[in-house]
C-alpha cells in the first residue's frame, strides 16, 4: 500500500511582490510622502507670481578683438596718460602716498538749524 | 552756538561758519576777553582796578584801559546830557547794589539810605600822565558801559558773521545766517515769555535797559541799578523798557540806559540828534515806539 502524502499545498507569500515592485512601491510612498508634506508645510509666496519674462538675447562676446591689458592710470608714464574728463568737484586722487594731488582739507560747513537762530534782547 | 557765564550774565556766541570746534576756539577767545575786563573793571573784586581806584586816597595812576575807559565815559557823560553817570557807584550801594547781583540777595528789610551826591564832573582825569584823582564820596561803576564794550571787543575776534549775546547786549556781525539779517526778539517786560517785537539786525548792536529783572527789596519798595544821578535814587520814570540799536555794542547800553532814566519825553529829544540810532520804547502800559532806522522782521 502507497501512501499518499496529504500534506496541504504550501500557502504562498502573501504580499507577492518582488524586488523590482518592492523598489517601486517604496520610491511611491516616498515620493507621496514628500509631496503631502511639501502640500502642508512650504511657505506660501509673498507676493504674486511675476509672469516670466522673456531672457534678453544673449549678447554675443566680441571675440574678433583681442582683450587689451588693463593698468592703472597712475602706472602709465606722465606722457602716456590719457586726458580724462572728470565730473565737476572730481579729483584724481593718489593711489598710493605721495602719488597724485593732495587733497585739501575742506572746513566743515555746518548746516543751518531747522529753526531760524534769534537772538533775545533784555534788560540784565 | 556756546555759552559761558561772564560779568554775572550768560554770554552766548554763535558763529554759524565755523566748525563746532573753531567756534569752541572763538568762544574761548571772547571767555578770555570777558574774564580780563571783569579783572580790571569789576566794582566788586577787591584786587581789581577800579576797586583801588574807589578805595584810593589820592591821584591813581591809572591803566591805558582804564585811562581810555574814563575818557570815553567823560564823552558819554556830555552826549547824554548827565543821564549817564559813571559816578553814581556810591548811590547804588546807598541803593543796596553793594554785591553781585542774584535774585533774592539784595533784598534787605530796611529802606534804602540817602545817596551821596557825586558827579563824574568831580573827577579830575590827566590823561597825559595817566593820573585820576577823585573825591572821597565818589565812587565809579563802570558795569554796562563795560560789558558793552567788551562785546564790542570780543566780536572783532569772531568771523564775518556772527553773533555774540551778553545778557541781552548783542553784537551782530552780517547779514546773519541766513543772508537776510539777524533776528533779534525784543522782550516784553511785563511778561518776559512774550516778544514785543522782532527787530532785523545787520552788522551793529542792540541793547536793553529796563528795571523788571536787576531789582531787589529795600523796606516797602523796590529798587533797581538804574540810578539816576539827578537824584541818586533809583530812576522813576514813564519807560518800561528801552531798546537801542547803535553802530557798538558800548554805545546802545549807554543811550538806552540813558534813555530810560530820561523817560520818553526827554529820550525822543535825545535820540533826535543821533541819526544812526534806532529805539523801541516800551510804556508801562505797554506801548510800543519805533524811532529812528529799524527794520522790523516781517514775521514778528
């Protein structure tokens, strides 16, 4: 006599989801996660949102020319300096001691008070 | 703008060119000036020079400052007429006026005594040898025609514009801060919070005289510094106030004292030979007269 083995069928696992799914379920959670947290939490904007405005073409860098070495006027000899015409009340001033005009001393020059000054006259 | 305390008053300088510092310099030029005249003129510093001169017994031999002091309160003596008298120091003590002044401290229960007679007429002045020579019952006080002309003195070494107040004897130099004038509040006296007027003032002196501040209790009555030499008591008159705008700062404290002892009569006859002074007399009713060139502020 053979006996048959009558053992119930294994049951099996029973969330039946592989690797794969298991790496796209969690991305899934977290990604849902993130996003209900940023929905909560972020801070509302202060002001309304500016329409975008379109970008200024980009200005196409003159490569033509060859950039010139930049140097301080004070470096160029006397006879190599160029005029510059400067502002009314500008002064060239020194770049290092006792290089360039020396600047004078300007009084202080108080301004006036707000009320008028007067002065009381009385017997004493 | 600085203030200092000097010859028993505030004295304010306001130099509105210079830097605060340079002003602090300028006021301590003129603190200098007014310490050296107090030195020399003060009636009660003993170890002054007009104190020595009060106390002397014989001919005095005098300063060159006090020599040309004397001399010109002699012309002082003759443009007024007598009503400024330098010789009236033994009236004010009689007066009760024998210390500096503070409110309060002059007052003495008993009524004022009578004044000894003086006249600077009785000073005998050789100024070619720098002698002064006085009789025993005069004594000179020289106050106001002092601190006028320290003022005077003391604004030469200030800028081109600027303003120096003592006590309410002020040098004006310029046109003022603002290129329109110096603003000069003239004060009401029967109510010293108010202003009566508002004088414009360019490149000269104002000064007041009235007898609501400087006075003190003697018996019943009040008295005041200002003497009248006529009678050597205290001036009774019909001004309450007098005002003078003059080319120095000496020369309106002495017509304006001069004026107020006149009274307004006397004062609008005296005033009418001096061309170049202006004058605010105040009433005791408060009535207020303009005479002579006065410019007053549009605003006042």
């Amino acid at each position: 006599m053979t006996t048959t083995d009558e053992r119930p069928a294994r049951r099996g696992p029973r969330w039946n989801v592989d690797g794969r799914a298991l790496r796209l379920w969690t991305i899934s959670g977290l990604a849902t996660t993130y996003l209900v947290a940023w929905w909560c939490f972020a801070p509302a904007p202060t002001t309304a949102p500016v329409a975008d405005e379109p970008l200024p073409a980009p200005v196409p860098t003159a490569t033509a020319a060859p950039i010139p070495p930049a140097v301080w006027w004070h470096d160029l000899p006397p006879s190599e300096r160029p005029a510059i015409a400067l502002p009314s009340g500008w002064v060239v001033t020194a770049t290092k001691p006792g290089d360039g005009p020396t600047l004078k001393p300007v009084p202080i020059a108080r301004r006036p008070p707000a009320r008028r000054v007067r002065v009381r006259t009385r017997s004493s | 703008m600085v203030e200092l305390r000097a010859m028993g008053t505030t004295v304010t300088v306001h130099a509105p060119t210079l830097s605060v510092e340079g002003e602090a310099a300028a006021a301590a030029e003129v603190a200098a000036q007014f310490a050296s005249a107090e030195a020399r003129f003060s009636r009660f510093r003993p170890d002054s020079e007009l104190a020595q001169l009060n106390r002397a017994t014989g001919p005095f031999a005098a300063s060159a400052a006090m020599m040309a002091a004397l001399a010109r309160a002699q012309a002082y003596v003759e443009l007024t007429g007598g009503r400024f008298d330098p010789a009236v120091g033994g009236a004010m003590i009689a007066a009760g006026y024998d210390r500096a002044f503070a409110p309060g401290a002059l007052d003495r229960a008993t009524p004022a005594e009578a004044p000894p007679p003086a006249r600077f007429a009785d000073v005998t002045l050789d100024l070619a040898r720098g002698l002064v020579a006085r009789p025993p019952h005069v004594q000179l006080d020289l106050g106001g025609m002092i601190k006028g002309a320290t003022a005077d003195l003391a604004a030469r070494h200030l800028p081109a514009i600027a303003a120096l107040d003592a006590g309410g004897d002020a040098v004006l130099r310029g046109a003022g801060p603002e290129g329109d004038g110096w603003y000069v509040d003239v004060e009401d006296p029967a109510d010293p919070t108010r202003t009566l007027i508002t004088l414009r003032i360019r490149d000269r002196a104002v000064a007041t005289s009235a007898a609501n501040r400087r006075r003190w209790r003697r018996g019943d009555a009040w008295a005041h510094h200002l003497i009248d030499p006529a009678t050597g008591a205290p001036a009774a008159t019909d001004l309450a106030q007098v005002t003078i705008v003059a080319p120095s700062a000496e020369r309106a404290e002495i017509l304006a004292k001069a004026v107020f002892i006149a009274g307004a009569r006397a004062g609008r006859a005296l005033l009418a030979n001096l061309s170049t002074i202006g004058a605010v007399l105040v009433d005791h009713h408060g009535d207020v007269e303009l005479i002579g060139p006065l410019e007053v502020a549009p605003d006042a």
